[in-house]
C-alpha cells in the first residue's frame, strides 16, 4: 500500500531540500557573503536523520506536511549549525564535512563563527513561525531550545571536549551522547509527533525509548564506522576519534560487541514503537537505516 | 512622584542581577564548567541597557515585572553571547571585557565558542517559557530571533567584518550599525512593550523611530568614547577601532561633528516618544543616559 522505504527517503529528502532553501534568507540577499555560506552550510548535503525523523513521526498522527517542513528544515538548521562550529580549529579542527571543504576552510573561521549563530536564530524563527496553535507551537520552541543548549547538544559537546583522553566507563560514555546527539534525535522526533496533537504522557515515554534506543544506535555504529571505513565513504575524516584519544564504543567495548549492542539497540526501538502498530513503520525503517548504513 | 532615575535604574539593575541568575541554569549542574562558563559571561557586569530599555518601553503599557524580568534575561543572554564570540581571536581577538579577562582567556575557545552557542539557545528557552498569551510569547520569539539572526545582529556582524580596512560611506555605516547594535536595542524596545500589549502600527512605527534614533546614538557614542577614553574607564580596550583600521563615525565625521550628531540623535529620540506623554520617562532618560554615558 506504502511506498518501499528508499523511495519514501527520497521523497522527504527533496522535499526537505526545497523547504530548507524556503525557510533560508536568499543567498542574494545582503549580507550576501553570510547568506552564501549559510546556503553551503546547510543544502546539499548529508542524509537529513533528523527531518527524516520529524517526518516518520508525525505519519504517528497524520500531522501537516508542511509543518513537518517546517519542523524539519528547524532542526537540520541546529544540526547544521553544530556541524559547522564543531569542525572549527578550536573544536574538531576538521577541513572535510559531507565531502566537501568545512567552511571555515572555504570561508574563514569568523564567517563559520557568524554562520553557526545565525542558523541557530533562523532556526527559532522558523519553528516559531508555524501555524499549529499558538500554545503547541510554542510547546514546540522549548523544546528545540532545551535540546540544542547546555542541558542537550551543547551540553554534550562540553562534556565530550572534557572527557579527551581520558577513560570513561560506558555509562559517561552513554551519558555522554544522549546529550550530545541523542536530545536533537529526541526533539526530532517529538517535534514531528506534537506536530500531529498534543502528546499524552505515554505517547511521550514511548518515543522517548524509541529515541534513546536509536540514539546510542546512531553512536555506536558511528564509532564502527570511524574504525572501520574510510574517508571517502564517509564524506569526512576517518579514524579521527583513535588518532584525537576519544573514548568510543569500539575502543571500550570492541568491534564485535560494538555491534552487538547495535543490533540490542535496533530490537530496543522496535519494541519501544509497538503501541503505534502499523502508523509506526518509518520509525521502524529508520531504526533499521541507522543500524545498517554504511556512511 | 516616581523615583530619580538612577534609583529606578539601580533597582531595574538588581532585579535583572537575580532574573539572569534565575533564568541560567545553576552553576553547580552538570556539565559544571559549562555551566560556570556561562555565568560568568554573564552575570556581574555591563549596564544592562537591553533590560533596561525592555523596563522602560514596559511602563508605556503596564506590562508585568516579572515577564519583563524574563524578556530583558532573553536580549541580555543574546547580547552576552554576542559578546564572548565576538571576543575571540577569529574575530575581535580581544583579552579584556567589563573590566575581567573575555571568556576565551578565562577558560579556552572551545568553551568561549560553546557558552556563546548555549547562551543562544537558552535565551530562546527562557523566552518561549513566559506567562503572556501563546500567541504573543510567539511573537516575542520571531522577534528575537529576528533581531539576532542573519537580517539582525548577526548580519551586522558580517557586514562590519567584510569592512575592516574599506572606506564607508556614512550610509553604510549607518546601515551596518543599524544591524549590529540597532536590530537588537530596537528589540528591547519592542519586546518591553509587546509584554504590555499586542502593538497597533502607529505604536510599532514611533518605537521604532526611537529606538533607530537611539541605536545609532549608541554607536556614535562608542565611537566617541573608543577615540577618547582610556581602557580603565571603558572596561575594555580603548583605540581598538583606529589600530583595526575600522570606519567609525569619528574617522568618518571627525569629533566635534560626531559630538553634534550625537545630540540631534538625543533629539530625535526625544521628538518621537511625544505620543507616549509621561509615561515614556524612562524612554526618554535611557536616551539621555546613551548620550551623555562616559563608558
């Protein structure tokens, strides 16, 4: 009845492609060097989890293609903002991002500075414009706020620039990513669900498992994939975590066990999203492409 | 009948002291250095002119203490984050800021970089937290956003950076202030009295005028101050502007001029707050506050 999961990607992916160039100022408009490298930062490029997320979500509750857009094109604009500032020489200090120069590499470090904080405004204004009802959609900028600052993303990145080099058991490790990349995977897909109604406490504790199941998910085989391919797959550095000391699933636990826990991991979702039954189907997916992919 | 204005000043001063400290995560919760980073690009320092212009436009309309308090924690947390990134090496490369080393000395560039980020986020959180209608919290969220973004401060930023080194004319001076510094005092002022009520366009249109008068007497007035006081007076360091080969009003206008331009500015900030009758005191002594300031 549905259409097969690979053309369903392809269909949010372009979509979310056109949404983002809408929800951007045009790169025309002046500051027209800022605008352009705003435009590098976000389009073409990457695999759009986080919308895909927003949009697989919200099927939960039939919600409104275009404030799923919307939605969407907010969170990928956090995410590539954090991108941006995160491969800065005073963070990651990596020139290669989605296969192309990082923009400090093909701008300079102030634009990349200036392109991160004002894709992280854009992103608020977009979310804020929506027109869900006021309350919900308001509901819905606490909670990109909450996920994107000191107690989620950002807090994250400060906890894991604090833990190089040194051991970290596997709990800080989890501890670690849930903030790091797990509360915008989180917001993602609570965003696309409060876009369909206004969720109940066990909706909300539902995808909650399922966001932490494919969060740590997400983690685990990244740190495979930095072990175990190499850059041109990847579309950035490889073995960057080794070669910078980081602690990662695979240096604690070890590959093979590292994707154990990646498939434990993709059961946990699954289970998680059985009171949706079959209006669950793209999460599911989705906790399947994640496990799975290869870049 | 209402207290001096020094007194109202001091008092609105203490308030936003504890409304900051209220509205920031505490310092003890994990991750702690973030945390402390974050106070301390924030609390105990600056004048708090946003606040206080969010107060003053406040009392046109009666608006609530308490959710001034928390728009003028939004616009001080957007101007602190401002501050601690624009402070960093890549961009002013300043070691001195309200009279204590800039973030990036006290701590490093990672973490100056992650408390700007944080602080963004969090100013959106503590806006879109507020007690008003949902539908005019929302629009108090757009307008921020806004303000910061790439068509507001951000943009400002952008455009003064690719300016270092070129001859302006005092047009594009002004339309880089008006960005840089304006989008984001316009703000204050704007939000003060959106708190109060949803804003008719002759209402928008008079605030506007003031705070474009006094957004440009601000500039004019740091310009001033840049050529002729010294570091210990300013907090920060002084003839950075002439060393940076950066246009200002005085390289442009010289200083007698400058001076002068500031006071038809004082003027004119006065001239349209002339609807507004008594109630816009504290408007109209703000003004004179920005002109006549010595640091």
């Amino acid at each position: 009845m549905s259409a097969p999961f690979d053309l369903w990607m392809k269909d949010v992916q372009a979509r979310m492609e056109a949404a983002l160039l809408r929800h951007l100022p045009p790169d025309q408009q002046i500051p027209v060097r800022l605008h352009e490298a705003m435009h590098y930062a976000v389009l073409d490029g990457g695999k759009r989890v986080r919308p895909l997320l927003v949009h697989a979500a919200g099927a939960l509750f039939d919600a409104p293609q275009a404030e799923l857009e919307r939605a969407g094109a907010a969170i990928e604009m956090i995410h590539a903002y954090s991108l941006v500032h995160d491969d800065m020489p005073c963070m990651d200090d990596d020139a290669l991002r989605r296969g192309k120069p990082t923009v400090h590499v093909q701008y300079d470090e102030a634009m990349a500075l200036l392109v991160g904080d004002a894709l992280q405004s854009q992103a608020f204004d977009v979310l804020a414009h929506g027109d869900l009802l006021p309350a919900q959609q308001l509901a819905m900028v606490r909670l990109l706020a909450q996920a994107s600052g000191s107690l989620g993303m950002c807090g994250g990145q400060a906890i894991d620039l604090a833990s190089v080099g040194l051991t970290l058991s596997l709990q800080q490790l989890e501890q670690m990513h849930q903030l790091k990349t797990g509360a915008l995977l989180r917001a993602a897909v609570l965003l696309g669900a409060m876009a369909g109604k206004q969720l109940d406490e066990e909706e909300t504790a539902a995808l909650d498992a399922y966001a932490v199941a494919i969060g740590l998910a997400f983690q685990v085989v990244d740190d495979i994939l930095d072990a175990t391919a190499d850059s041109a797959t990847l579309g950035k550095t490889a073995g960057k975590d080794a070669a910078d000391n980081k602690p990662t699933y695979v240096s604690i636990l070890g590959l093979a066990q590292s994707q154990a826990l990646a498939q434990t991991l993709r059961s946990d979702a699954h289970r998680a999203l059985e009171p949706f039954g079959d209006k669950a189907r793209r999460l599911r997916e989705i906790a399947d492409l994640i496990v799975q992919r290869k870049a």
